[in-house]
C-alpha cells in the first residue's frame, strides 16, 4: 500500500466515523418516503465510490459533500426506477433542498435524528443501538464492544429494527413540535442508557466505554444548546459529570476494580465536580424528575471528604424519595445499603431479606456482594464468604469476578 492510497483510506474513515449518521439523516430529510435500508446501501456504496476516485483524483475539498451528492444522485436514480414512488415531476426541484455540509448544518441534523432515534414504537435498546450508530456514528463493531455484545447480535438486532420500521412505516425524521416534549423525556432515557453502559465495567474496551460516556455528554450538551432541553437535561447532564469526574479512578494502578470507599478522592477531577453542582443548582426549577435524585445522591458523595463523612442519612432519604418516584428493586437494593452505613441496620437486613425472596435479585451478582460485603463488616466472615462465591458465579466481567476474588481473601 503506497502512501497516497492509505491517506486516502485514512481520509475516508474519519469521514466515515464523523459523517455516516449525519449523512444517512440528510438522505432521510431530502426523500422521507425511502427505506432506511436502502439509504444504508446507498451510503455504504457512495464511501466505496468515494475511495476508487479519490486514489485517482485526491480527496477533494469538500469530502462530505461530495459523498452526500453521489448519494443524493443514487436516490434520485433509485426513485425513478421505483414504480411504487409517485413519479418525478421534471420541473420538481430536488437539487433546491440541498443541504450545506458545514458542522452548524450537521449539529441541526444530528439534533434531529436523535429525535428521530426516540421513536416511541422502538424498545430502549433498539433506540440505543441506532443512537450510537446513526447519531454517535459507531461502527457495528464498537457498539457490540461497548454494550458487551456480539457483532452478530447486533446485527441481528439491527435486521429485526429495519424490518420493523419498514413493516410498520415507521418514519425516522424530526418528530411534529407537538410531540417534542413526549419524545424529550424518551431522549433523556437514551442518553442515560447510554452513558450508564459506558460507565459501567464489563468486557468490553476500556476506550471505547470513555467514548459512549463522551457521547452521551456531547449529545446532552447539544440538547442544551438548542434550547430544546429543560430542568431534566441539566439534572441529567449534573448526573454524567459527576460520574466522569471519577471515571478514572474506579481501577487502581494495576487495573483492579475499586469501589467507592477505596478510591482516591484526591484524584476526582474537582472542575468537574464544580460543573456538576452549577448545572444542578440551574435544574432546581421546574419539576422534581429522577435525574434530580440521583443528581443530587451523586453530589453528596462527591463532595465528602471521605467515606465515612458521607451524609449517609440524608443519601437514604433521596433514595426513598426515588423509590416512590421509581419503584424498582435495583434502587430498592441502594436504598438498603444507605440505611445500612445511615446506621439503620435493622431496617436495612429487612429489605435485604426481601430482595433476596426475588428470583430476579437473588441471581442479581451485586445483591449478594452488598450482603457479602455487609456481613463482612458484621465480622460474620463465613457468611461473607459465601455471598461472595455466590456473586462469583454471578458475573462474567473479569474486572468483577477479580474484585470478588479480593473480598474471598479478605473473608477467608
């Protein structure tokens, strides 16, 4: 491979990472009536194009827009031969409605497929999946990476989406202005899904993972800027930036995962932290969501000095009140282990004893660390250590089963 074919091959793959999903959402502005399907073939024809005639030509000035008007012309060419699409009209000015691709244009468009991604008929995940790949611009193979599955997986998943969306004619565009509000709320949850992957520790690439938490804030902060968010997008973007602002020390030098009573809050990134607490005194207007609670429980812990300082009592109070908001097991579960260190042990082991009666949370590997854990402390080191090999069977992340394997030391 001589040098001028890999800067065009270098060329063209940045393009491609930066600009598939917004050119796919241009293509789907310019001719609402096509299949996503067949906009993806397009595209994906369009960059092959791309790299024949730019080894012979050099890439050229405006790369997107060259890419964006060989896959407008492959549409139009594909329209006229489709018998089912109302005829062109010779004087119908297609060419008019051609976008600027300049970044304020794509920022618009991404803005809008997002929206478009928060279709109410999707499930979260299949929002999730075409979120990263048409808004985030992942490639297949990262987003099986970041979300811990199969290239297969999601290729099936993706299959499964387009056939749904072409069965059931459901219309990837920015929804009515009615609807915006409905559709906000959907957004919210994508962009938290996607940053809680992200932050979470799993098999997948460690890079990889900061990039989803990246997009997610990137995709909130867009949000913002539009002027389409509200007190929840900046409880929400509150929420994220105080996580990032300990992303980095939940693994020790050797790799090792560190729960939150061992990591060094020294090396929490205190702008963040300051962020974080400006953005969530700005949401403190408007209706109290979930994204404020758990904004608010975050900032607690970041702002103690240790530990044990933590305002523990009033963390157990934020999390009834989510639970009242959100009744789930899993903030049921969190809500235990605040009442736990708040020094309400009794009530604490009932609601432990409740949850472990629950088929789904008794199989749930961070129920039975938090009682392993707990028993610990109670100095009841076999029973610890039995929870502990529960939870061992219970996972599959390395850096999880490495943690476990620490506390089974510490227990024996």
């Amino acid at each position: 491979m001589n040098q001028a074919t890999d800067t065009v091959i270098q060329a063209a793959d940045r393009l491609y990472k930066s600009h598939y999903g917004k050119i796919v959402s241009a293509l789907l502005q310019f001719s609402p009536g096509i299949q996503l399907e067949t906009v993806e073939d397009i595209v994906h024809d369009s960059f092959a194009a791309a790299l024949t005639a730019w080894q012979k030509e050099s890439v050229p000035a405006n790369p997107a827009g060259w890419v964006y008007t060989v896959c407008r012309n492959k549409i139009l060419n594909t329209l006229k031969k489709d018998k089912k699409v109302r005829p062109l009209s010779d004087t119908e000015d297609f060419y008019g409605i051609e976008p600027i691709f300049t970044e304020s244009f794509f920022d618009d468009y991404q803005l809008r497929l997002l929206f478009a991604c928060a279709h109410p008929d999707l499930s979260p995940k299949v929002q999730v999946v075409i979120t990263l790949k048409y808004v985030a611009n992942l490639k297949v193979e990262a987003i099986a990476k970041a979300l811990g599955m199969t290239i297969d997986g999601i290729d099936k998943l993706l299959l499964r989406a387009r056939q749904k969306i072409k069965t059931e004619q459901i219309l990837l565009a920015e929804p009515p202005i009615a609807d915006l509000g409905h559709r906000l709320t959907i957004v919210h949850k994508i962009i938290y899904l996607i940053y809680n992957e992200g932050y979470k520790p799993s098999t997948g690439n460690e890079i990889l993972k900061e990039e989803l938490c990246e997009e997610a804030l990137l995709m909130n902060k867009a949000l913002l800027d539009s002027g389409a968010g509200n007190s929840d997008t900046r409880a929400l973007h509150a929420l994220m930036l105080f996580s990032a602002a300990r992303f980095k020390t939940r693994f020790g030098s050797t790799g090792q995962l560190l729960d939150l009573e061992e990591q060094n809050r020294d090396l929490w990134d205190q702008n963040l932290i300051k962020l974080a607490s400006d953005f969530l005194n700005q949401s403190r207007s408007g209706t109290i969501s979930t994204y404020h609670y758990e904004a608010s429980i975050a900032w607690l812990h970041c702002t103690a000095k240790n530990f044990r300082a933590t305002d523990w009592r009033l963390i157990s109070k934020l999390y009834f009140q989510l639970l009242q908001m959100n009744p789930n097991p899993f903030v049921e579960l969190n809500y235990a282990i605040a009442l736990y260190y708040a020094g309400e042990k009794k009530k604490a082991l009932t609601i432990f004893d409740k949850l472990q009666q629950q088929p789904l949370l008794n199989k749930y590997y961070l129920l039975n660390a938090a009682l392993g854990k707990i028993h610990l402390l109670e100095g009841n080191n076999h029973k610890a250590k039995e929870y502990f090999l529960e939870t061992l069977k219970q996972t599959n992340v390395e850096a999880e089963r490495e943690f476990i394997r620490r506390m089974i030391d510490k227990s024996s």
